[in-house]
C-alpha cells in the first residue's frame, strides 16, 4: 500500500484491499493527512477523483482508535437521499463500525429506533438531521467532526437554512470538514473558518473523456436517442434531461421500443430512486433515465456514456453530467443530442472548456463521423 494508507488502521487497509484501492489519488494525498491532523479543511477536487474517501478514511482512522463506541462521532450531510445512500455504502465497504442513514421523507419513528443501536457515523440530509437533534434523539456532544458533502449544494438559496440550522448545532471545537467538485464564492463564505484546498485538476473533461454531438430536432430526439442505443449498445449508458416530466416520457418510449430502462427524478418516490439506482448499479439495468437533481454526485462504476438530451443552462451542471463516465482513472463518451440552438450553445462551451467535440451522426445502424458542413 502507497505511504499514507500505511497511516490507517490494519482493517481499514485490508478492507481497502478487497475494493481492489492500493493507491491514494492525489486528492486522498493531500486531504488525509490533514483531517487526521484535526485541520478545519475545505477542499475542492474534479468529480470522480476520490473526494469522499478522502475524507472518510481518515476519520474512520480516528474512530477505529477509540475505545467508547457508544456515541456519534462523524456526522456528514449531502444535498440528495441518493448521494447519502451511497456515501454510507462507502463508510460501510470500509468499517465494521455502525453507520446510520437518516434522509427526510423516511418514517422517523423507525429512523429513532436506528439511534438505539448507538451509530458511530451518521449520515443523511441536514433537515432530517436538524430534527431529530432538536428532538433531542440524535445527541452531537460525542460529536468529533462534521462533513459538508457537495457544498455549492448545501450553500444554495433553497438549501442554505437546512445548512445553516444544522452548522448552528454543531458543539464547540467540531472539525469542520467541506468538499466540492465547484468552488464559489458563497461556498467560501459559509465556510471562512476553514483551510481551502483547491487541487489541481486532473483535466478529466478533456483527457479521459470524449465529446459526441449529434444535431436532432427537439421532435425527433427520442427516435435519435433510439438509434444510437441500438448503433453503440452501450456498457451502462446515464441520459440527462432537465425536466421531470420529460423522464417519463423518454422512459415511456424507449419501453415501448422494448428498450429496457429504470428512470428516476426528484419527484420519484425514494424507494423507487432507490430501486432504479440499485437496478442500474448492479448492471440489472443498462439505462438509466434522470433529471439532473436526482442524478447529482452519483458514483456508479463503469459507466461508459452519458447522454445529454438537451443542454444545461449552467455550466456547472454539464461539468457534473459529464463527470458521471471517466471515473476512478477510466475513459468515457459524453454525447449532447441537441438542435441548432443547442448545437451553437455546445460549440461555444466546446472553445470556453477547451474541449473537442465530434460531430457524429447515425448511419447505417452505426455511429458515424459527420462534418460539421454535413449538418
């Protein structure tokens, strides 16, 4: 194991070891040595560069060397019940130390019956976690450090309150501990008290993953859509659209085409997120249909093409889709299926990200190559 593993505890390691991870990414590098320190960190690293070990490992490190296992000492809050699922997932491929997940719109009274069974790690969103701790049922006084998953997030207007009412309950001298893949200015704001830690970007949007744009009127995108599933047969495809309600209908038709797919967006029951997540992660499902909101921080291994049926009015959410493929030092395909809107849109992003971007088409059944003359 690489030099600042061998810092963690023998179960951690070998626990490490059976997720095939022998070598810290250099975020892991520069973060864990810090928060073992006890530093107050806010730090910002690319999507899929390992930023949630790099936090939990070393405080994993720090309860593994605790002899009272009766009290909650991490408590981490993400912005959406499908990043904290999977952030306990992590914690739990990691520790034999009980975690918990406490996300708003679960029964709370079951969620309280979890607290009886003395949860070292707590993790979930911070309104469900606000209210349990005001309901004096989640108690913070063993509390040794607080984690702000996807911070420009939990910094947003709708968000902020929740966030803020959670910080404010936090004892004095809790180790704050903040992560983000974008970095503003209301992020460095909420969290003046912290170290910033700002990585150099591995340049994963223009080095390991390729750019596709294929020109479809807003009419004929799902049938486009169709084809190029057919034409490519991809290992695990993610197709984004903005709107809830076009989910289901893309869902809807490519089901009709005998197409199998899951769908899942923010107004998706969560045990049915849950289930489509699940369906998809385990390969059960290829397809997996998603608003940006639900998809937003997703970690899910092998995925090899992300599909944009339209473009993003904010650049931080293409950066975000197109950081679902190319993970953990893999190589992926980012195709936009857009208009001539779009397509000037896509071509202005292509020269402020400086990123390439194919144009392709469909032909014969197969993917082609196209000028951008020919569209």
């Amino acid at each position: 194991m690489a030099e600042i593993f061998s810092e963690l505890s023998e179960n951690i390691r070998q626990k490490l070891s059976l997720l095939a991870i022998t070598t810290p990414t250099p975020v892991q590098n520069e973060v864990i040595p810090k928060i073992l320190s006890g530093e107050n960190l806010l730090f910002q690293s690319e999507t899929g560069t390992g930023k949630t070990f790099a936090y939990l490992l070393p405080l994993l490190e720090k309860i593994e060397k605790e002899n009272d296992h009766q009290k909650i000492r991490v408590i981490v809050i993400a912005p959406t019940f499908e990043l904290a699922s999977q952030i306990n997932s992590a914690c739990k491929s990691v520790t034999d130390r009980k975690t918990a997940l406490f996300i708003g719109g679960a029964p709370i009274k079951r969620q309280i019956e979890t607290l009886k069974e003395k949860p070292e790690v707590v993790i979930g969103t911070a309104a469900r976690i606000v209210e349990l701790i005001r309901l004096k049922k989640l108690k913070v006084d063993g509390l040794i450090a607080a984690v702000f998953d996807e911070t420009d997030r939990l910094v947003k207007k709708e968000a902020i309150a929740d966030t803020s009412d959670f910080r404010e309950c936090l004892p004095a001298g809790t180790q704050i501990i903040a992560c983000t893949a974008t970095l503003n200015k209301q992020t460095k704001i909420f969290f003046a008290d912290a170290k910033n830690i700002v990585m150099p970007p591995e340049d994963v949007l223009r080095k390991r993953i390729t750019h596709w744009a294929i020109y479809a009127e807003s009419r004929d995108k799902i049938d486009t859509l169709r084809k190029f599933l057919y034409a490519e047969n991809p290992t695990k495809a993610l197709i984004f659209t903005s709107r809830a309600d076009q989910v289901e209908n893309i869902y809807s038709k490519l089901s009709y085409k005998k197409i199998q797919c899951a769908a899942l967006h923010a107004k998706t029951d969560k045990q049915k997120r849950k289930a489509a997540i699940d369906r998809f992660r385990s390969g059960k499902e290829k397809i997996l249909i998603t608003s940006d909101l639900a998809a937003r921080g997703l970690d899910i291994p092998d995925i090899s093409h992300i599909i944009q049926m339209d473009f993003p009015a904010d650049e931080d959410f293409f950066i975000h889709r197109s950081g679902r493929t190319a993970r953990a030092g893999k190589s992926g395909i980012n195709l936009v299926i857009g208009d001539a809107y779009e397509m000037r849109q896509f071509a202005a992003l292509e020269k402020k990200l400086g990123i390439i971007v194919y144009p392709k088409e469909i032909r014969n059944g197969k993917v082609s190559s196209c000028s951008i003359d020919e569209e």
